[in-house]
C-alpha cells in the first residue's frame, strides 16, 4: 500500500469516527428534549421492551447500553471515513504519478 494512500486511509476513518460521535451527541442534546427524550430515555424504552422492566431501571445497564451504541455509530463512521479517504488517497497517489 503507498504511504499516501495508508495516511488518507489513516485518517480518513479517525475523521469518520469522531464525525459521527459528535452527530451522534449533537442529536442528543439538541433534539433530545424536543421530541420526548434523548438516547438515555430510548435506549431505556427498549431495554425495557427487549428485557423486562427490571432491566430498564438499572441506570449502569442504560448506559452500557448507551456506549454501545454510540460506539457503534463511531465504527460505522469510521468504516465510512476509510472508504472515502482511500478514495482520496487512491486519486492523490495516482495524480502525484
């Protein structure tokens, strides 16, 4: 793999990642008294209709809860980001030619 093309790839997903951490929080707060609650209120909801409701008023599993799915929408973002950077990182190297 060229070193042009490993840096863009490199960064390209650190950008994706911390991209969609900041959306993802973003949302959060902006949204999140707005439209009946934030990812605290859904990630509950859903514990609650997947496990019980004694499952749902444990606030350690409602925030595990919550840092998996944040940290997953940063993967996806990640993944996203190096794709597109080595796009670009195929487009520079083959440019600097």
């Amino acid at each position: 793999m060229e070193p042009v093309v490993k840096i863009s790839l490199i960064s390209g997903s650190i950008f994706g990642a911390v991209l969609g951490l900041t959306i993802a929080l973003m949302l959060d707060f902006m949204t999140g008294g707005a439209l009946g609650g934030g990812w605290y209120e859904s990630v509950r909801h859903d514990i609650g209709l997947m496990l019980g409701t004694q499952w749902a008023e444990k606030q350690w599993f409602v925030y595990s809860g919550i840092v998996v799915v944040i940290a997953i929408i940063s993967i996806i973002g990640a993944l996203i980001g190096a794709f597109f950077g080595a796009i670009v990182g195929k487009v520079l190297s083959l440019m600097t030619r």
